[in-house]
C-alpha cells in the first residue's frame, strides 16, 4: 500500500493548515492510501480529547478519531507533549505520544512526505 506521512506544526486552531491537512488525510484514506500523521509543537493540542470548539466549526480531535477508525496512524512528539503539560491520557483514542525516531522510521519506509 503506498503510504503518504503528514508532518503538522501549528496549532488545531488559528489558522486552517490542520484542518486542511485533515482533509486531505480522508481524500486520500479513500483513495486507498495509507496515512501516517505526525504531530510536533503546538499541533499535538489536536489531538486532545474534549475539545469544544463554537457551533458550527469543525471539531480536530473529533476529526482524527475518524480518520484513526479509517486507519490513519497519529503519533504526538512527546518533548512537544510534556513541554505543554499533556499525557497520553489527554489525548482522544487512537493517538499516540511517540518520538522523532517514530518519524523517521516512516521516512526511512518511503512515501511522501508532507508538512503543513
């Protein structure tokens, strides 16, 4: 299965490059590719369970349960996690606080790489 990896970096909300990156992760889910998510800096917020954005916008760490349930693995930098005083139990089911070395072993493995 050709595999895409998603480097993110900024925060879930703010700006749309999350959002973006997750939509893109359900196009290409459909299209049969494996995706890979790699959340460093003030991205792995996104990943927090309970989030409760105003009515009406999209929700990021509803969204990344979806995408986990369709197959996206998520990993969250742990020096970014515990820089921000989160756990593993912070986040949504699924996501995993992983290393750099997690990611580079996806490199290594071949496909795309993307950053937003």
């Amino acid at each position: 299965m050709e595999k895409v990896t998603i480097v993110l970096q900024d925060a879930p909300y703010g700006n749309e490059r999350v959002w973006n990156a997750l939509r893109l992760t359900e196009a290409l889910l459909t299209e049969g590719v494996g995706v890979r998510i790699f959340l460093y800096g003030d991205s792995v917020t996104s990943a927090v369970k309970g989030q409760s954005p105003p009515k009406g916008f999209y929700n990021i760490g509803e969204m990344l349960e979806n995408l986990m349930k369709k197959g996206a693995e998520v990993r969250a930098c742990l020096t970014c996690t515990r820089a921000r005083g989160l756990k593993q139990e912070d986040f949504v089911e699924g996501a995993v606080v992983g290393k750099t070395i997690d990611l580079a072993r996806w490199i290594k493995e071949g496909g795309q790489v993307m950053t937003f």
